[in-house]
C-alpha cells in the first residue's frame, strides 16, 4: 500500500509538471502566466555571431546561469540537431552540459528553465539544480585537440624505419601492433607520441580499403585506399622497409588528405 501511494503521488507531482504553461516572449519567461527570468542573449564575437551565449536573470536582476556553446565535446553522431552548452548556475557555484536545439537555442535553454522547476521565489533551488543535473545534463565525449606538423604541404610522403616524411619533414610515426594472421594492425602518431589513427586491413601492399578509427573525431569507417593519382607516386627509402610499405604509404596519404596527419 505504501509503495502504491508513492507511486500515485510521482504520478500527480508528474502531471503537475506537464500541466505547467511555459511561455517565452521577447526575453521574458513565464510559468503559469507568471514571471519567472528573463533571458539576455549574447552573440558570440569569436563565432561571427553564429552562436550565442544565454544569461538567465532573476527578475530583480541577479544573474543566475551563464550558459555558452562547448566546443570541446565531440558531437552526437546519432543527433545532430543541438549543440552541447556548458551551464555555471552562478549563486550554487555548479556546473553542467546541455544540449540545445540548433534551430532556436534561446527558446531551448528558456524551455528547459521553466520546465526545470529551479528558480524558486527569484532564486535558484540548489537542490532542484541537483536534480536537474541528474536527469537532463549529458556526459559527452571531449574532443582531441591537436597541431599538425607545419610544412609545405606538396609531395607524396615518404618513410625510412617507422618514420613518416612530408617534404623531408617528420610529421608523423607508426607502429605494427598485429596480432591476428589474417589482417593487419597499425597506429599513426604524430612525432610526440599522440596516438591519431588505428587501421587494419587485410591483402599487405595489395589492400584495396581498411577499417580506419580516428581519433580526433571518433570515427571508425571503411576508407577506400586509392592507388593512382597523388595516391600512386611514393618515395621509398631503403632503410628499415616495413612488409605493408606499399600499404602504409597510401594511409599515410588519406590520413593527409583528411587533416590527420
């Protein structure tokens, strides 16, 4: 009996919530025909205003959220259809990630406000805000961010030992990790070590394509690995030649070509 009463009342508190009216007008938010915040919008200078940072303002004026774009996570390959924004709930001194709309970023961020239930009496509800980052803040993954190599970006490359060459420039490294009789398993790094590719591929200096996983972006796809054009002429070097150099040296150049390496 006791667990069927708290059942029955999640379900009232539950459409309570649902029943609420969130309207959003010109900067003004309302719950219930009533002022909860307002909203200042913000563009963004280092965007060319393409994107916008939202402050939520209590009615007396106190800010109480900033919320910018995160640039630093990589995005949902599932859903494309909102950015991440990070979210400092300034009086509770939290923070947390949302996702908000593309199309209409400011009636997003508005929307979840009201529909959050955290301004109380024109101030955050620090438990709310813990709850509310239990329930919609996401966990995405952080974006690898790296330089490449400057050099003059013409020419095939080449290799001597594990080493990759542009233009007798090192830009990058690889290593044999195989462990299966039937393909073969390699990682690229750059010079200092950052691991930026795994590839496997089946059929040596013969490959026709490979199972290509890349790290910047958390990509894994069959990439075609072309063998004339700018993809035909390499410069081989006699020292230390890998059994897949044939192989290696087309990677290389698709990894090139893709703004990996």
């Amino acid at each position: 009996m006791k667990k069927l009463i708290i059942i029955l009342l999640s379900i009232l508190v539950s459409g309570d919530l649902l029943a609420q009216k969130i309207d959003y007008k010109s900067g003004l938010l309302q719950v219930d025909g009533k002022d909860l915040a307002k909203v200042v919008k913000i563009k963004d200078k280092e965007n060319f205003g393409l994107t916008s940072t939202f402050e939520l303002q209590s009615m007396s004026g106190e800010t109480l959220i900033i919320a910018r774009v995160a640039t630093n996570f990589v995005s949902n390959r599932n859903d494309n259809s909102g950015f991440y924004y990070q979210f400092t709930f300034l009086p509770v001194d939290k923070v947390g990630v949302f996702s908000l709309s593309k199309l209409g970023a400011e009636k997003s961020f508005a929307k979840l406000i009201g529909q959050s239930g955290i301004v109380v009496d024109d101030k955050l509800d620090s438990r709310k805000v813990s709850e509310m980052l239990a329930r919609k803040s996401e966990n995405p993954e952080v974006a690898i961010e790296y330089h490449l190599v400057k050099r003059a970006r013409i020419g095939p490359p080449n290799v001597k030992d594990n080493q990759i060459y542009q233009t007798d420039v090192l830009i990058g490294k690889f290593k044999d990790i195989s462990s299966n009789k039937e393909f073969d398993t390699y990682e690229f790094s750059l010079p200092d070590g950052l691991v930026i590719a795994t590839v496997s591929f089946a059929g040596g200096n013969g490959a026709k394509n490979c199972n290509m996983s890349t790290n910047k972006d958390k990509q894994t796809r069959n990439a075609v690995l072309k063998s004339d054009g700018t993809y035909g002429a390499f410069k081989f070097r006699t020292e230390g030649v890998d059994r897949n150099a044939v192989a290696l040296k087309h990677i290389a150049t698709w990894l090139i070509d893709g703004g990996y390496l």
